[in-house]
C-alpha cells in the first residue's frame, strides 16, 4: 500500500474530498447543507449545524437521511427527546435502513438513562458495559470478540476526531492527518488481530513499538514524518482520555515516556527499511533478509 504522509498530499485528499462533496451537492440543495451541516457539527459548532441539517431537510422534504442526520445533530447538543421524535419520523420514512437507526435509538436510550451520558461526546467516551465485558471473557466465538472491541475503539477515535477539531491551535489540515494517523496506527493493529480495548493503556503500551513496525512495512511512504504525527495522534487520544477521567493520568505519563524513549529507535528501523525498500540492486532475498535482520521474525514480508 503507498500512502504519501507530506502535509500537501494530506491537503490534496482533503481537497479530492472537497470537490467531491460539490459535485455531489449538484444533484439537490439538500446534499450541499447536509454536507455543512456535518462539517460545522465536527467544529462543535453544533447551532449552525442544526440550522443547515434543517436546510437540507427543507430543501428536500421527506429524506430519511436528513431527518437521521438531524437526529445526530441533536444527540450532540445534547436534545435526546427532540432526537427521539426525529428517529421515530426516520424509521417510519425508511425501513430498509431500520437497523443502524435502532442502535442510534439505543444510544438515546442509553443517554437517557438516570447517570447516563447527557450528550454525545459523554457517550462516545463511556466505558464498555459490564455486559460487554462479560460477553468478551466468556465468548467463545473470536469474531464476536473482536467485533465488540472494534466497535469500542471506533466510538473512542471518533472522540478523538471531534476533539482536535474545536482546537483554535491547530491548523485544518493538521487536524486532519492526525485523524489520518490515528486511524492507519488502529488498521495496522487490527489487521494483525491485535487490539485490545483501547482502555487498556498497558496493551497499547507493550505494542506500541510493534505495530509502528508493522506501518513501516505495510505503508510504503512511512517517514519521519508519519512517525511523529502518529506519535502525536496516539498521545493526543490518551490525553483526551486522561483529561475525561477514561483512564488513569499516570498510565497516559508512562505511556508519553515509553514512545519518547522508544523513538529513536524506531526511527532508525523505519529509515533503515526505506533504504532497503528503495534499493533496486536489492533482490527478493536481499530484502528479505535485511527485513528481519531490522524487524526480527515477527514482522513478516510486505
């Protein structure tokens, strides 16, 4: 896989992104404020989105997907019976999509609740339920397993991806490549069987060094610089964790210390790899043995 990590590709994909969303928002006006609506939404700026989720619904009467959008909307300003009223109009709009609004309509519920999470950040950033847990421990099917820390862990990115977003500090497009970052650090995990909940700060702490590996070889353009906005999106999601009481301050501290220790040494794999990968005296074998002699046998050939 080639992925080019430089800030102008990250601003060309955004862009690619952008001329999509145009060219889509041709076929109706209900398309282009939808797709406003969710950019506002992920700026926190949750009244202008509601005002364009409603455009878009104006504009385009009767459309299951805006009316589930302006249920979303809601849900993060925190209206859960305004958000109910909408999702129950949805459902009855479009049946076939039934079953991702149920779960929605569960999230609501879960909102609800007495010491519930009252908006949608809260509820992104819970923990997993007794339930949950229990299912994991004494599940005999790996697949279940796997699917219910995947879906944990997506939950907590996008928390994540939410959060960067309200910063003033941070350019857009920085914003977007830690997302980037964070998401191809998580792929690399889970197309290894890896991940544990992302709670588990010890797990993430032993494997960091591995699955930074694992980019090195799987992602053709990993650098320095991909090494370091990784770095940044993996620290920036456990500092939002620590700061939400998620987990413990001190496990974020030793996991900061751990990858500042540890980048040095993973970078010195990663230019050593680029040089291998790049060298086309190299044979299949040659690279081969270069790889584990760099990696050892637990990194397999990419």
């Amino acid at each position: 896989m080639s992925r080019r990590y430089s800030f102008c590709a990250v601003l060309l994909r955004w862009a690619t992104f952008a001329i999509t969303r145009m060219s889509i928002s041709l076929s109706g006006p209900g398309e282009a404020h939808r797709g406003l609506g969710h950019s506002l939404a992920h700026l926190g700026e949750y009244e202008a989105a509601a005002r364009e989720m409603a455009l878009a619904d104006a504009a385009e009467p009767g459309t299951a997907v805006h009316l589930a959008d302006m249920v979303w909307v809601e849900a993060l300003r925190g209206n859960i019976q305004e958000a109910k009223a909408l999702l129950k109009k949805a459902l009855a709009l479009d049946r076939a999509r039934e079953s991702p609004r149920r779960e929605l309509k569960r999230n609501l519920e879960a909102m609800e609740r007495e010491g519930g999470p009252k908006d949608w950040r809260a509820f992104l950033l819970r923990g997993p339920d007794a339930g949950a847990i229990l299912e994991l421990e004494d599940s005999d099917d790996p697949e279940k397993r796997y699917g219910l820390i995947v879906a944990h862990n997506a939950r907590l990115r996008l928390a994540f991806r939410m959060d960067p977003a309200r910063s003033k500090d941070l350019a857009p497009a920085r914003k977007f490549y830690l997302a980037v970052c964070l998401d191809d650090f998580m792929e690399s995990a889970e197309r290894e069987g890896w991940p544990p909940f992302l709670r588990d700060v010890a797990a993430v702490r032993r494997e960091f060094p591995h699955i930074m590996d694992l980019m090195t070889v799987t992602l053709s353009d990993f650098d320095r610089e991909a090494l370091d906005g990784t770095c940044s999106a993996v620290l920036g999601l456990y500092q939002l964790l620590a700061r939400e009481g998620a987990v413990p301050k001190a496990q974020f501290r030793h996991l900061k210390k751990r990858i500042i220790r540890l980048r040095p040494s993973i970078l010195d794999r990663v230019a050593g790899y680029n040089r291998v990968r790049r060298d086309p005296m190299m044979t299949y074998e040659d690279r081969e043995r270069a790889r584990d002699e760099i990696f050892g046998p637990r990194v397999g050939f990419r």
